[in-house]
C-alpha cells in the first residue's frame, strides 16, 4: 500500500462507518445520545461494522485501486439512498398514519372537523 493511497483508505472507510445505521444504545441513563452512540460505534462495533473494518485491514485481491474505486462508489450508493429515505419520509407524511387518522387530518386541511363515533357502551 502506497502513502498516498492510504489517507484515501482511511478517509473511506470512515465515511463507510458514518453512514452505516447506529444500534440503539441500552442503557437506561439519560444521556446525550450523540455522545453515546458515538461511544458505542467505537466501544461495541456490530458485526457489520467488523466486517467493514476485516475487508479494509485484509483485501482479498492485489487491485487496490478498482477496490478503492468500489468503495468510493459504496459511499455514494449509501448517501444517496438515506437521502431518498429522508425524501420520502418528508415528502409523504401519511405514509405511517393508519387510515383513520389519514382521513380526518384530510378533513381538517379543508376546514372540516369529523364528527364523534358514537361506541356502544361510552357516554
């Protein structure tokens, strides 16, 4: 591995552990969840995280620079799909409503509010 490739590698590969999901943390404190997710990323890596970490330490083939280029292009796929996450999620807010709660969100931007169900056996 040449040195000038190896700030490549290190700079990938952390952008690889940045944009992979954060496991929750267990613990039952309440403390500020940034510092302890990243304290859990570095204390307690997932086994995705081990892999990651195993592929860049050994690679399995002497072509270092289409492995770089791989890489690279993983880092793009991952950013490119959270953010298609993120549109989504932005961009259709009812997606996680049930059915009920759709409808009279839908009644209330036009001014209207849904009557009260009567239940049998409420007042």
């Amino acid at each position: 591995m040449s040195t000038q490739t190896r700030p490549q590698i290190l700079s990938l590969y952390r952008r690889i552990l940045r944009e992979l999901p954060t496991r929750a943390v267990l613990s039952s404190s309440s403390t500020s969840s940034t510092s302890a997710t990243s304290h859990q990323k570095l204390s307690a890596p997932s086994p995705l995280q081990k892999r990651v970490r195993d592929s860049f330490t050994n690679p399995r083939t002497s072509n270092a620079k289409s492995q770089l280029h791989q890489a690279e292009q993983f880092v793009q796929y991952i950013q490119a799909q959270r953010m298609y996450a993120t549109l989504i999620e932005r961009y259709n807010p009812g997606m996680g409503m049930s059915e009920e709660e759709r409808v009279r969100l839908t009644a209330r931007k036009v001014g209207m509010n849904l009557p009260v169900e009567f239940v049998l056996g409420k007042e």
